[in-house]
C-alpha cells in the first residue's frame, strides 16, 4: 500500500485578499479603501493539497519557502489541514512568495513577488516520496522554472510505480507558453489547464478544437470553464458539464479545488463524465467564501451536491 494517495509539487505561499469596494488601484499617490483584508493559505499547489486533504486523499507536498513569517505561516497552515509538509524544504537565504489578489464579484487580479516560488527543481524532490505515491501532481508549471527541466524524469519515475500524473500550468506572466510543456505532456496522464491558459497554449480560439489539439499529445484533459463549468477531452471524445450553481463570494483558488475534486474521482476509479462532475462541483463549492481554502467541500458533501447536481443535468 502506498504510504501518499497523492504528492503535490508546487508553490507554497500565502495569499493577501482584498475584497469589498474599488479594488482596483490608482497611481498617483492615491489612497483608496476597501472593506476586507484577510491572509490565507495560497499558491496553487498548496490549494490543491488542502483541497485533496479535506476530500480524504493521504497528501504530501514538496515545496520551498523561506525561514520567514509567511513561510512559517505556510507550513502550520498546511499542517493544520493534515497535509504532510516533510517535502517542504526552509531556505534561510531567500524570502517566501505572496500574492496579493483584488477580489471583486466574478473576477479578481493577482499580483505575485516570486520570492522561493521558481525554486524548486527536481533533485530537491526526495525520491522516496515520488516512489510512495499514487499520484503526482504538480502545479503552476509556468510559475516553477526550476523545477521545469527535470519533470519529465519525476514523472517517467512516478509512472514505473505504477503512479498517475497531472499537471496544471496556470498563468504564463512571460507570455511564452510553452518552456517544455508539450514535451512533458507525453508523460502526463491529466493536464488541467482553464480555458484561457488552453486557447494560449495551442492558438487556437475554439476551446473544443484546443482541447482536442492538447489531447494528441497523449494525455487526458479536463479544462476549467469558470461559470461554464468544465470540459473534458480524451482522444476524440469532447464533452462538457455545466457549473454548478451556488452563490459565490470569492473564486480564489476554485480551479485548485477543481483539480483536487478530479484527482479524488480517478484515484476512487471514476469515469472521465463522473470525475469531471466531481471536479466541477469541487471549483463551485470551494467559492463560498473569501480565500482558496476555507470552503472546500468534503467528499461527503461533494456526493450530496452530487445527487441535485446530475439531476439538473
């Protein structure tokens, strides 16, 4: 039996979220106000683990932080949510990231300080967790620069234990899209994109034919279609799930609740219709309140929601 159901290679570091009035900022030395500020758990990776953890999944992270307030916070965060932190490694010598998100209904901006985020490389990644999972996931590809060279040797070793992979590459801030990611997708089981990352990543305008194009490279994909739901594309087979509907306070984190919602389904032997449910219901749930973490759903709530969810569709 495998000690992890799944390890999550990814950025670890706190979110700052303002919300509430005019978020958008104004040069100028202008001051403006808005209603709430809170500091939550951030960065994909850690959303994600928490999202797994809270659905029942054995979770292991490895990342990087810096011996600092915002690291520290991290990892008892992380802890806090039965998330095994040994992978997370503490680097005395550089600062943790933070992102600060501008949140107001149905879209938010996000701006990042970097700091141990491209950190992690491949041969910080200790084997044994790699040989002790399930499944590997690995999140803000574009984010982790220098983890991006080894990944494909990470993965090749995952999947002579038999172990599952996925990716989700989130935001390229360079606007290159690409850094080896077609090459990795051979060794990929599920890439994760959202719908804009997936037009960007092939050119391609229709989501469907993106969708299609990314799935030649032999790997199954499920796209995050926010208000739309979700997509899924496996060979020429394409089809799509509504969201889910609930009132939304806060997106932040909903396609990391997505990925989480669909990494649970496969592991528990879903089909691809099944799993892209589970996944869209996870995304929808996770936005019920302020931040990525606080309302990720359990499994149990997620099959409740499940019985209205299939019945409306």
């Amino acid at each position: 039996m495998s000690d992890f159901d799944v390890l999550v290679l990814g950025d670890c570091n706190p979110d700052l979220i303002l919300s509430g009035g005019d978020v958008e900022p104004a040069f100028g030395q202008v001051e403006k106000l808005v209603e709430k500020a809170s500091l939550g758990i951030g960065g994909s990776g850690a959303i994600f683990a928490c999202g797994a953890a809270r659905l029942g999944l054995r979770t292991a992270f490895a990342s990087v932080v810096g011996d600092d307030v915002f690291g520290r916070f991290m990892l008892e965060s992380l802890g806090e949510r039965g998330v095994d932190t040994r992978g997370v490694l503490v680097d005395a010598h550089a600062p943790t990231g933070v992102t600060v998100v501008l949140s107001k209904p149905g879209d938010r901006a996000m701006i990042t300080a970097p700091g141990t985020i491209g950190d992690m490389r491949s041969g910080l990644v200790d084997p044994e967790l790699v040989r002790s999972a399930r499944h590997v996931h690995v999140s803000s590809y574009y984010l982790q620069r220098g983890l991006q060279q080894g990944l494909p040797e990470v993965f090749e070793e995952a999947h002579v234990e038999d172990a599952t992979t996925s990716v989700d590459p989130n935001w390229d801030p360079r606007g290159e899209w690409n850094s080896g990611l077609l090459k990795l997708l051979a060794e990929t089981d599920w890439f994760l994109p959202n719908s804009a990352e997936a037009r960007q990543i092939t050119g391609v305008d229709d989501i469907q034919i993106a969708a299609t194009a990314l799935a030649e490279n032999g790997c199954t994909l499920a796209v995050k279609l926010g208000a739309g739901g979700g997509l899924a594309a496996r060979g020429d087979e394409v089809f799509e799930i509504p969201a889910y509907q609930v009132q939304v306070e806060d997106t932040t984190g909903a396609g990391d609740s997505f990925d989480a919602g669909l990494v649970a389904a496969v592991l528990q032997g879903e089909s691809l219709r099944r799993a892209l449910e589970i996944a869209v219901v996870c995304g929808s749930l996770s936005t019920r309140a302020r931040g990525g973490v606080d309302a990720q759903p359990t499994m149990a709530e997620v099959r409740a929601a499940l019985e209205s969810f299939r019945a409306a569709t």
